[in-house]
C-alpha cells in the first residue's frame, strides 16, 4: 500500500515535472532523473510474446519515402536520422494508416539535451522516442509492437534491449514491465547553459572522466550484469 502512494505521488510530481521544465527553452534548463531498463532477448527457443491484433500490422520502416509518412506520429529530427541502420523505426500500421512508432538506436544513443550518451555494445540496441496515437492507446498496440522487437532480435546477435524510463512515468513503467523489462540502473542528468551533470548508479556507469562536463556529453555504457 506505501509502495503505491510513493507511485502516485511519484506520477503526480512526474507528470506537473515536465510541465514546468517543458516551458523553459532547452539550452535554460533540462533534468531528468530516470532508470535504465533492460528487456532480454531469450534464445532461438523462447516463447513468442507478439500479441494477437488482427487488425494491426507491425513492420519495420524500410524507405526514405515511408520515414517521411511518421510526421504524423513522431518529430522531424528523428525521420531526419533514419538509416535503416543505426536509426530503425518500427511501427504499428492500421489499414493504410501509421498509428504508432518506435525509434531503435545502435551504436550509439544521445540525449543532447541532457547531455549524455551511451555508447553502444554490437549485443545491444536503445528504445526511444516510442508513441501510440492517442485514439489508439490501451489497445494493445505497443505490446505488439515490444513482442516484434523481441522476435526480431532473437535471430541476431542482440541480446538485449535498453530503454530509459524518468522516475514517476508510471504508464511507461507498467508497459514495459509486461514485457519483463527490468531495472538496471539509475540516473541523474542536468544540462543548463551548457553545464552537464550526470551521476549514475547501478549497471551503468561513466566513460567520461568527470561526471560534470562544459559544451560536451557525458559518456556513458550500460554493462551486462
């Protein structure tokens, strides 16, 4: 019972958070605490965990033409760094319709605005930037969109999937925990006028000398537990 007040509260104080920094021009301040989640990749002979929605098709985006067709869901500096490679998309397609996307990063991730970044083992990828159109939420739809992403990366050398999930998002938390993601560690980002702090606990740790850095990203890996 503690435990769900903490959450509420936590949602609460999360949801009026991004409200009040969100105003603020992003070079002023950004901070955001938030976990680093993992979900496994399970073997060749793991259960499929796809959901069943007839109506929905999932796929990868596979051309300039189609990335350009996600501005109905996503912003114009994502499809701008869609490769096909390093910067993959995937997306849940209703008829002829984009309802929902999801960015899959390697290599390397950055979050400029916070200043920081991860570089990326070839065994690991990074979610990010995941949305559902509003009139399609609570359907189901991003569920099926993890269970494609699982299936997918079950025949390569990916063995398991990052994402970073702020303190307090309890709707992201409890999508992600259904497809077994699970806390690996946490961090504290704070970027303002070009001063970057990071402090980072857990599986995650600093490449970066300093955990403060001037005009540059703090760099970061994620370590196998």
């Amino acid at each position: 019972m503690a435990n769900d007040k903490l959450a509420a509260w936590l949602h609460v104080f999360y949801r009026w958070a991004v409200r009040l920094i969100g105003v603020l021009p992003p070079w002023l301040l950004r901070l955001r605490p938030f976990g680093v989640y993992e979900i496994s990749i399970p073997g060749a002979q793991g259960e499929r965990k796809t959901a069943s929605a007839s109506a929905t098709e999932v796929r990868w985006i596979s051309s300039v033409e189609e990335a350009a067709r996600l501005a109905s869901v996503t912003n114009a500096k994502n499809i701008a760094e869609w490769n096909g490679v390093s910067r993959r998309a995937v997306a849940a397609w209703r008829g002829d319709e984009i309802i929902a996307v999801a960015w899959i990063a390697s290599e390397s991730f950055g979050e400029s605005e916070l200043g920081v970044k991860f570089d990326l083992k070839p065994e690991e990828v990074w979610l990010f930037a995941s949305v559902v159109s509003p009139a399609f939420r609570r359907q189901g739809v991003y569920r099926q969109m993890l269970g494609f992403l699982v299936d997918e990366f079950r025949s390569t050398k990916v063995k398991r999937i990052l994402l970073g999930i702020s303190i307090g998002n309890r709707p992201s938390l409890e999508a992600h925990t259904q497809q077994d993601a699970s806390q690996i560690g946490t961090i504290f980002a704070l970027k303002s006028l070009g001063l970057v702090l990071c402090r980072c606990s857990g599986h995650v740790r600093r490449i970066s000398l300093s955990p403060i850095s001037w005009c540059r990203p703090v760099r970061l890996v994620v370590y196998f537990g």
